[in-house]
C-alpha cells in the first residue's frame, strides 16, 4: 500500500463550473488560497472553454493572472480544444490538462470533435508546444458513458494507446458520471498498467453513485498515486446530464491518513474550505465529514 497519494484540488473548476451561481474572481482566489494554505500539492485552477457554453469559468485568463505564484503549489489548467490549450499554455500555468472523452456521443456534447480526432489533436498539440508547462490527459468517460452506457475496456486502451503516444506525463481516468465500482477501477487501472508499466496514473471520481470513496480506495490499491477531489464535495458537468459532486477532500484525507497515507493535505483546513464554498454557493455541499466533524474530536484528542 502507498504510504503517500497526492490530492488534486478541483474544487475551482470541476467543482463550481456547473454552478448556476456565478463566483466572483475574488471569491476563486480566496478559494484557491484556501487549497494553498491547506496542503495542497496541485490545484486545477480553471478551464478554458468557452464562456458561452461554461460561463462559471469566463473569468479564466484574469484568474490565472491574478494567481499568488509564491507557493508551493503547482497549478492546472483544463482545455478541451485547440483553442483552450492554447489560451491554458500562454497563462504560465505549471500544467495543462487536455481532456479526451473515450465516447463518441460524449466526445461530440462534450467538445464537438470525435473520440479519434480528440486524440490525434492532442498528439498536435503536445508536440506543437512550445512553453514550459508539462501536459497530462485525461480520459472522460473511462468507465461509462452517459449515453451510450458502457465503456468497453478495448475502446478505452484505444484511446489510452493513441493519447500515450504524445507522451504524457501523467494519465487520469475519470469517471466523470459515476458509474465505476471498485471492481471496475481496479481492472480498468491493472488493464492501462499492463500496456504502459511506468505512467503515472491519476483517478477522478464522482461520487454521483455513492461510490466514490470506495472506488478511490481501490484505485490507491491498484497503484494509482494521485486522485482529484474537491472540498465538500462540489462538482458536476454541464454536458454530462445528472452527474454530481467530485468526491470530497476532506472525506478523502479523513480516510486516507486514518489509514497511514499522507496527503501533506490539513484535514482541519480542508473542512475550513469546504465550509468557505458551501457558504460562497449558499447551498448545502455533499461532503460528510464537515458536518460529521473529524474523529478523534478535537476537543478530546489530549484527554
Ligand atoms: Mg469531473
């Protein structure tokens, strides 16, 4: 077992980009300086997409400009097409995270291209690149599609082989609908480990099914050493109908340092951060363990 798993903070993107109530560009940096203060080794900051179809994420070149880059944290940016990974490179991020969806009916609400042209743009883009940020994909729809039902596992090493092929430094299958179980999570992430021993491999997971928690536990079992979450569990998709909140940061570092896997991730913090976006959305958030409290209290904890 890991002894260490590296928490991506998405709360600033995944976690509000499907929120009707707009946040104010103030009110991101507050949030991402929460993520900062808390531990957080990377943070995905934002998405460059098109502020007509996301208008939570207009703001993205202002927010990147405005980011305090005296940290220790290293910042992702999400892009879906040329456009976006272009606008994400020029921001100066540490990251770009260009996004393939693994089905064809996604792939084309999603970002309008289909799943092999997604593929080959990313292989041009990669090598067209010429700032210093690194570039890791993520695979959409890895373990269900939203309207075409199941994900063959053939078709996702298809679109695994095509997008290692630009060299990555990192890959993530996301369960962007929620559907995965930890039986899938631990045959999808063993099927992608036995083509490609030496990528490193990242998890993101909704907890649309109540699965969440359980699927990122198998994932630390099959290898994976980093999983992407966001405080109170926020998140959604606009494109993906029905898909709900990213599993939460604070249930997941309770979890995991209960288990002896550091995060580098303050759990008192994080419960800070999820209370700070609840309030930001004026909404009550999924997570569980900031209405659960942390466990030993910390009232008790000396006695
Ligand atoms: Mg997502």
């Amino acid at each position: 077992m890991a002894e260490r798993v590296e928490i991506i903070e998405v709360s600033p993107r995944d976690g509000i980009q499907n929120e009707k109530k707009l946040l104010s560009l103030e009110t991101k940096l507050q949030l991402i300086d929460r993520a900062v203060k808390a531990g957080a080794s990377r943070i995905e900051v934002t998405s460059f997409v098109n502020p007509n179809r996301v208008p939570q994420m207009a703001d993205a070149d202002d927010l990147c400009q405005a980011l305090p880059r005296d940290t220790h944290c290293k910042y992702i940016g999400l892009a879906l097409n040329r456009r976006g990974f272009e606008r994400a490179c020029n921001a100066e991020l540490d990251e770009v995270n260009f996004v393939v969806v693994a089905s064809e009916t996604f792939s084309q609400k999603n970002q309008a291209t289909d799943t092999n042209s997604g593929i080959r743009l990313f292989n041009d883009l990669v090598a067209e690149n010429t700032q210093p940020n690194r570039v890791g994909v993520t695979i959409a729809a890895a373990f269900g599609c939203p309207f075409e039902g199941e994900m063959p596992i053939d078709r996702l090493l298809h679109v695994v082989d095509g997008c290692m092929a630009a060299n990555p430094f990192e890959i993530a299958l996301a369960d962007t609908i929620g559907v995965a179980t930890p039986v899938d999570i631990a045959e999808r992430i063993a099927a992608v480990r036995a083509r490609f021993p030496d990528v490193p491999i990242r998890l993101h997971l909704h907890n649309t099914r109540n699965t969440g928690i359980a699927n990122a536990w198998a994932g630390i079992q099959a290898g994976v050493y980093a999983l992407d979450s966001s405080f109170g569990g926020v998140g959604g998709c606009p494109f993906a109908p029905r898909a709900t909140g990213n599993i939460a940061t604070e249930d997941l570092v309770y979890m995991l340092e209960r288990a002896g896997i550091h995060t580098g991730v303050d759990l008192d913090k994080a419960i800070d951060a999820a209370e700070f976006i609840e309030a930001a959305l004026e909404k009550t958030v999924p997570g569980m363990v900031m209405k659960a409290g942390v466990f030993p209290s910390n009232d008790t904890a000396s006695v």
